[in-house]
C-alpha cells in the first residue's frame, strides 16, 4: 500500500487542492483577479512542493536510486531528481507568466492547467506500474495540449496544439499497445516484476518482448523528441505561447526521458538487448539533426527547439551506454537537471521579449543587449551553458556524458565515437548561439533601454545563479545525481 505520508503523495494533494481551487476561487471572483494573483497562489504551492522534496532528501526519508516495489509509486531519489527539475520549470514558467498573461482572459485556468500538467510529471518520476505511468502520461499530456493552444485567436497557437495533439494522441497509442504486449506475455504491470518476467522468457516469446520495447522506444521517443520522432515539436514550440513552449521543452521532456530510464534501460538490460548499438546511433542522429536545423532558422523559439532536439541526444549517450558504465546514465541524469533550467531560461527570456518588444525573428535582436540588458545576459549565460562552455554548469555535465562514453572504449568500441560526435556537435551549436549573440551586443548600438518586466528579471537572475553556482561548485549535484542511478542488479524492494 502506499503510504499517505510518502512524497509523491503529498505533492500530488498541495498541487492539485491549488490546481482545482484556482478555477474556483475566479467562479467566486468573477473573474476578478490579475495574473499575478493567481500566479503567486500557483507559485507558492509549486515552491512548497520543492521545498518537502528537498526535505525528504535532506532528511533521508526516500530509498536511494530507482527502486522497483510492489506500489505502483515508490518514494526513491530517482523520481525526486526529476521531480525537483520539473517542479523547477514550472516555477519558472509560472514567474514568467506573471507578464505575460496580464490582460488576458482565463487566468486561472491556466495557471490551474500548469499545476495539473506538473502533478503529471511527478507522477511519471515516481511511478513503477505501467498503468499508473499511462495515467500519469495523460495527465500531464492533456493540460499542455490546451495550453499549447491557450491564445485561441493565433492561428499558429491553434495549428501548435492541433500538430501537438496528434503526434502525442499517436503516442499514446503506442505506449498503450507496448502496455497491453507486455501484460499479455508476464501477466503484470508492475514494472519490476516485468523487468523480472522478461529476464525468464522463453526464446519463443523474445520477439513479442522486442516489439513491447520498440513500442515504449517510440511512443517515449515522441516526447523526448528523438530522431526521427521529433517532426512535430519546432512546429509546437514556435506556436505555443512562450511561456508554455518553457514547459514542453524543460518539463515534458524530462518526464519522458523519466520514463524511458525507467521502463526502456531497464527492460533492454533484463532482455540482454544488444540495442546499446542502436541507441548509440539514434543519440548520433538526434544530436546532429537537431543542431543542423538550428543553424538554418530565423526565428527563436524554433532555433532553440532543434537545439532542445539535439540535447535530448546528448542526454541519450549516457542511456546507450548505460550496460557498461554507471557513469553514463549519472551524467544523463546531471545533464536532464541542467537542461531543465538552461532550457528554461532561454524560453523565458524569449517570453519577455516577444511580450516587451513583439519579436521573434533572430535579424530584429540587434542591440537587444542595450535595450534588455538583464534578459539578454540571462540568455546569453544560458546559451553558453547549453554550449558547454566552461565554468557553467552544462560543461560539467557534458564532460561526465562525453568521458563516460570513452571510458567505455574496452567494452563498446564504438563508444569513443559517441564523445567525438558530442564534441563536434558542441563546437558547432557554437555557431548559431555565437550569431545570436552578435546580434544583441555588436549590431544596434544605437538602440535604447526599455522597461524590462520584473518577472523575466526575477526568472533570469535565478537562472545565472543556478548555472554559474553549480557551474563553480558542481560536487554537491553530483554526488545527488550518482545517488540517483537506477541499479542495474534491478533488485525489487521489499
């Protein structure tokens, strides 16, 4: 049974009192209420939601790494890593939202769908029964295909949620079809006692074992936005409001990569899959397609969705050569908290600029840096950081992904191949982020300063903070995310 006192429990009834009580309170209201107002109920729910997760860690009431049980939620440090990032994107994109949704309609609403998004997402983090994930997937899925499309006279914002829903309905269907697969051949949902099913098969079951792993591969790899799986995500985040492309790019795909550690590495090393070759190669594929692309746009939010494209394969080393070096999936893991508020950031800055000035298109970003000074540092550290310029934390955990896959040169040949492909592909995110940057501070001097809003200010000095601190001090982070390594004994607690 789960316990009432457990984390993911407890958040689950802070974040959803708040998210059915915004709506509420504006029937009370009617309608009367600025963004900030709900905005800062919404923000205080989410900061005391990260605040008993990092007590629970601190108090060592949660089982370290990613436990298998019998609940179909367990308390461990795996599920908490990812739920402090996801929680820490939705803070974000609640602040930044304090500006943006001003004078516009249905605040509560949304501010209530962004709470029930996130009570997704931790459920994903904390789930062991692939039903409970499937519940989990939906909630968090349905909330941000609304919210994708909350600006309803925008007909990109519409033509984002409609792509959006239809690629994520699509992978639903698959994960449903690789739940049923799996059920059908162990007879259980619990994803330990599936992981010990598959270890026991018969060869004449293997291949109906190697299509439910497929099934997961896709049906995860469409929200993780793997190649060649991420076909509708620039589209999605370029018409999504700013605010909320901060949510699917920081926070959704997190919860899928959450769930793929979870399920797909798991499963493909109970299987004794040789896939690590093929993960090897999609990681490849993602991280070059992704910032191919990104050179090639005009417009900012898309550019930095083929640069989130091309992280998720960076974070994806670290999954293909999960069998042979703990190291790896610890630097996934450090890297999917970094990407979180790195990611964040950028889309929250390009909020206040679209909001403050009505631009989007890299060519009108001349003297961006005279005219939001603050912003245009927030994005700049950002970008560097994704970049994996050093003392910012992205480097770090770049370096442990890239090392580890050298170190696992003896057992995987190919794996070395891996870390050139990430530091060439590194070098040349360099590009386009360098052309942005150019933009802002050498072009347009002329330009004058304008009134930045308070809330991007807020969210960007949280961010230099956050990526210039872990930037200089990196060991406290990971030594949590090596506590957070799934074991690959894949041993069920009691």
């Amino acid at each position: 049974m789960i316990e009432i006192t457990s984390t993911p429990v407890i958040l689950i009834a802070i974040l959803g009192t708040i998210g059915v009580a915004l709506p509420i309170i504006s029937i009370s209201r009617k309608e009367r209420g600025s963004s900030s107002f709900y905005g800062a109920i919404t923000f205080g729910a989410l900061l005391a939601s990260i605040g008993y997760v990092v007590y629970q860690i601190f108090s060592e009431n949660i089982l370290p790494g990613a436990v298998f049980s019998e609940d179909v939620l367990v308390d461990d440090t795996f599920g908490s890593l990812f739920a402090i990032a996801m929680l820490i994107v939705a803070m974000m994109t609640t602040v930044g939202s304090f500006n943006y949704m001003r004078n516009k309609p249905h605040t509560a609403v949304y501010f209530s769908l962004i709470l029930l998004s996130t009570i997704g997402m931790v459920l994903i983090a904390y789930s062991t029964d692939l039903i409970m994930l499937l519940i989990a997937w939906e909630l968090m899925s349905i909330p941000t295909y609304v919210l994708a499309g909350f600006i309803k006279k925008d007909p990109m914002s519409n033509e984002a949620a409609l792509k959006y829903f239809l690629f994520g309905a699509l992978a639903s269907a698959i994960i449903i079809y690789g739940i049923s697969i799996v059920y059908g051949i162990t007879g259980s949902t619990n994803i330990g006692e599936v992981i010990q099913g598959f270890a026991a098969l018969d060869s004449d079951m293997m291949p109906l074992a190697l299509l439910a792993v497929a099934m997961f591969i896709a049906g995860f790899g469409f929200k993780m936005g793997l190649v060649p799986f991420h076909m509708w995500l620039p589209d999605a985040y370029e018409g999504s409001p700013p605010t909320i492309a901060t949510l699917l790019a920081a926070g959704t795909k997190k919860a899928g990569f959450a769930a793929a550690i979870r399920v797909i590495v798991m499963g493909t090393i109970a299987l004794n899959l040789e896939w690590t070759f093929a993960l090897g190669i999609i990681a490849v594929m993602t991280m070059t397609v992704g910032n191919v692309a990104a050179i090639m746009q005009k417009n900012l939010a898309r550019m930095l969705a083929y640069s989130s494209i091309g992280h998720a394969g960076y974070i994806l080393i670290g999954l293909s050569i999960a069998p042979f070096s703990s190291i790896g999936l610890q630097g996934s893991l450090f890297h999917i908290l970094n990407h979180a508020v790195m990611k964040g950031a950028a889309f929250i800055a390009v909020a206040g600029i679209v909001s403050t000035l009505a631009i989007a298109n890299i060519e009108k970003l001349k003297g961006l840096g005279r005219k939001m000074p603050i912003t245009s540092l927030g994005l700049v550290i950002s970008l560097l950081a994704l970049a994996g310029v050093p003392p910012l934390n992205g480097f770090w955990s770049k370096l442990i992904l890239f090392g580890a896959a050298i170190d696992a040169g003896p057992v995987a040949a190919w794996a070395p191949w891996l870390a050139i492909a990430g530091v060439l592909n590194s070098a040349l995110s360099l590009a386009y982020y360098g052309w942005i940057i150019r933009k802002m501070y050498f072009e347009g001097e002329t330009e004058k300063r304008v009134k930045e809003p308070k809330s991007i200010i807020a969210v960007m000095i949280f961010s230099i903070i956050f990526i210039v601190a872990i930037g200089v001090y990196p060991d406290p982070i990971i030594q949590f995310t090596e506590s957070a390594v799934p074991s690959l004994s894949m041993a069920i607690s009691p």
